[in-house]
C-alpha cells in the first residue's frame, strides 16, 4: 500500500474514508452516509495505520502480550483526533465506540460480524490507545483466522482499520433488514428490536420484539413481542448486561410510530447502496442513530431458493 502518515487518520466526513482499502468495509460504509444521514461523528485509524504499526511491531496477534507502548507518531495523531471529536460531541471525554473495519468487513459476500473485536463505553484516550491495540490483534485471532479460512480468503491480507466513534447511549436499539433474511422474500422489512445497546441483540443474549413490515404499505404485518429479560448498559470502565425492570419486560421497545420511522431509513439506505441492508440504529431519546449499515449476505436469489 502506497500511504503516506497524512493517511493514517480520515474522518467519516472525509471523502478518503469512503476508501475501502484505506478505511475498511464498516467505516466506508458509513463514511459514505454520513453527509445525509444521523451517524454520530467519528474518525478511523486507516489501514495504513495498522501496516506502520504492524511493521514496526505494535499490532500484536492473539495470547501474545501487548506492547504497552503505541507508535509515537500515531499516538500524537490519535491524541488531537480524541480533541477533536470530544469537541464535536460537546464533552470533555465523550463516551466511544471503537470497532473493527478490515477491508473484507461487511461486504456482500462475508460480514465478519463478531469475528474481530468491538469496545463500547470507551473514556480517554489511553483507553482509546488500549482498544485500538486489542482491535489490531484481533485480525490475527483464531477466530477471525478460521473465518478467513471458511470464506477462502488470505490469511496474510487482513488488513484491519479502527473506526471510532461518539457512543450513542440507547434506550432502545434494532437490527432492520431491508428484506426477509429467513424467507428471502424482499417484499417484506424485518426489525428486532429491545432495550438499551444493541449488543444483546446482536449477541442473541436477549429475545428481541420482532416486526414484519410491508415494503410498499410500510404497514406492520405482524409482529411478536417478547420479554425481554437482559439488556446491556454503560457502567464505569465499559457494558454490563443487567435485568430489564419487571414491568419494561413486556412492554414494546417500539411504537408503531417508530417501526415506521426505522422502515424508511432502510428502505432509503437500500436505494442508496444499491442492495438489501442490514441495519444497526438506536434511539436516544427520540432522535434516531444510524450505527452501522451492511449487505445482507444470508439472502439467496428467487432461482436458488427455487431451484430453478
């Protein structure tokens, strides 16, 4: 990779980040949304970043011991990018996120969800330093490896990004999908939806509300809710998963309102993309997030699930 130190650091709102190769597949996703629509502000440690640090022997691989120290160079950087992004968050430590971007993440044939590492509730930066490095080695874990692996890609070429990000404190988080991932019908959208971060969701450790939308109505079809009995909150130092008070167990995470509101932000997202997404948002208050935005990689076409 031809990189300069100038390549090191690009912001969601940079055109550079829409990069694959520079930024990632998280991080190019939606660094190309972030002009129209709600994704909290943020900036990536590119790929090239993570080749000048794996060089010079920072980027460490599984059960090794990390290096307590970090490129200086990079480390400077990343301290004024810290600045900059607590500035436009409006708070002196925002909370963060700080997640993988490889360059084959989120792609159409492989989403590499919950194979490389991802921090939330993140605070300073000597913390951030810290989660950057756990991200780095987790491109060279042996999950991620055998991922590779099953989806017959090059074990040397995992060249992993870091995106990170204000943390948006959910009450109530989603997964929408712009056409049924179990049916393969795209005539239908999918939310599930539940308490607080999305990472119960996510991690299946919670049994989220389900709602099956019409794509042309934008009417619910069904919907099942559930009881929600585990939700994940910041706590100091990161996430806990904690009970769901009795009596928001089974409640609906969602109005009707708001499945609607959920329904057209991936319908818009899918006509932007030019293919079936798999959305993370969440609700803060009531102003919707858009956290992440992929293929759908599960769907196969009418012939295949026709036999035809």
């Amino acid at each position: 990779m031809n990189a300069t130190d100038n390549d090191h650091i690009v912001w969601l709102d940079e055109p550079a980040c829409q990069n694959l190769l520079l930024a990632g597949g998280k991080a190019a996703n939606l660094s190309r949304l972030a002009a129209t629509y709600p994704v909290p502000p943020g900036f990536c440690l590119t790929t090239a970043a993570f080749e000048a640090a794996a060089t010079a022997g920072f980027a460490v691989a599984e059960k090794r011991t990390a290096s307590k120290s970090f490129p200086p160079a990079l480390h400077d950087k990343l301290v004024e990018a810290y600045r900059v992004l607590a500035d436009r968050c409006g708070l002196a430590e925002p909370s963060l996120a700080v997640r993988s971007s490889a360059v084959d993440e989120d792609g159409l044939t492989a989403s590499f969800a919950g194979q490389h590492e991802t921090f939330l509730n993140v605070i300073g930066v000597e913390a951030v330093t810290g989660a950057v490095q756990r991200c780095w080695a987790s491109a060279q874990s042996s999950r991620a490896l055998a991922y590779r692996r099953q989806h017959g890609q090059k074990l040397d070429e995992a060249w992993l990004a870091v995106l990170v990000q204000q943390l948006i404190i959910a009450d109530v988080s989603a997964v929408v999908f712009s056409a049924n991932p179990i049916t393969g019908n795209q005539d239908e959208l999918v939310i599930n939806a539940s308490w607080g971060l999305g990472e119960s969701i996510v991690g299946g450790t919670v049994t989220p509300d389900t709602y099956l939308v019409s794509k042309t109505a934008l009417t619910i079809i069904s919907r099942r809710i559930s009881k929600k009995r585990q939700m994940m909150v910041t706590v100091e130092g990161g996430t806990q998963e904690v009970a769901v008070p009795r009596f928001l167990q089974a409640r609906p995470a969602l109005t009707d309102s708001q499945v609607v509101e959920m329904a057209k932000l991936a319908l818009a997202l899918e006509a932007e993309m030019g293919w079936p997404v798999d959305v993370e948002c969440a609700y803060q208050g009531d102003k919707l997030y858009l956290l992440q935005c992929r293929p759908i990689t599960t769907l196969e076409s009418k012939e295949d699930r026709t036999g035809g």
